[in-house]
C-alpha cells in the first residue's frame, strides 16, 4: 500500500482505478456529522473524495463526488456524480418542495397562534356573549307576553263591562 497516496498499490493503475470507483456506493458517517460522508471513491490527489448534494436547479438534490481540496482552489478537478440524472418532472416537483413546505409552514404558525388563545378563544368569548344576549332576550320576550297578556285582560274587562 502506498501510505502516501492512501490507494492501494497495483501493478496495472487501470483495474485500481475502476476499482476504486467501483467501491463509491459504500458510504459511512464521518465523526457523526450527517453533512460529511466518506467513501472509498478517491480522487486524482490519492484522498477520499467528499459527497456534496447539488442545490442546483437543473440537479436538485443530486449528489456528487468532488476532491476534497477543490474549494481551497488546489483539488484536481475531480469530478463525478453518484446519482443518476432524475427526469424533467422529479425535477420539476423537487425545485417546487420548499415553496410548499414555505407554505404549509406559514400555515401552520397560523393555525398554532389560533389555537394557543387567538381565535380559539375569541370563538368561546362569542358563543358565551351569544348564550348571554340570548337569555337577556328571553327575559324581554317573557315581559313582552306578560304585558300583552294584562293588555288583553284589561281589554276583555272593558269590553264585557
């Protein structure tokens, strides 16, 4: 094994290199960070190359392989994908998942302030307001029958005098 590179040391670089890439399916967790994982594909520099997703549009949620060194502008420019292209809908439906979880999230926040005392609250402070005006209102209907009822008395007292 060659401790320099970190590959293992074959006579024909052709079969080590297909082998290598052969094993980029084996995936591990890397100090229990769920951003960084580690495979056995290596890029041209001899280290494990590093899996990024894309947040591209035209990829989303596509994952790649890429040199570990590429973003301190010294990598060697490898590059390959780990997933298989995704078609135009799954693309489509994909780029449009955070404008409806967006939504639902708005939604949600709204429906929480309802129930933790907003309109929960103001809905059983009017049915109680309700119930009141409704008692107070059978107390005047019950007055206004008394009344029309001595009215037709006194009437009938008049009329059979």
């Amino acid at each position: 094994m060659d401790q320099r590179r970190g590959v293992p040391e074959s006579t024909d670089s052709t079969s080590s290199t297909s082998t290598r890439r052969r094993r980029a399916t084996m995936l591990r967790r890397v100090d229990g960070d769920v951003a960084e994982w580690r495979s056995s594909m290596m890029c041209h520099c001899g280290l494990f190359a590093r899996l990024y997703t894309s947040c591209i549009e035209q990829n989303p949620d596509r994952r790649f392989f890429e040199c570990r060194n590429y973003q301190q502008g010294r990598g060697c420019g490898f590059f390959k994908w780990h997933d298989s292209e995704m078609g135009e809908r799954a693309k489509d439906v994909i780029n449009e998942l955070p404008g409806h979880v967006e939504n639902l999230n708005d939604r949600n926040a709204g429906l929480r302030t309802m129930d933790e005392g907003g309109v929960a609250r103001n809905v059983e402070d009017n049915i109680a307001s309700i119930y009141a005006n409704m008692r107070k209102n059978e107390r005047r209907l019950k007055q206004t029958l008394f009344a029309l009822f001595i009215t037709w008395l006194f009437c009938l007292f008049l009329l059979c005098r």
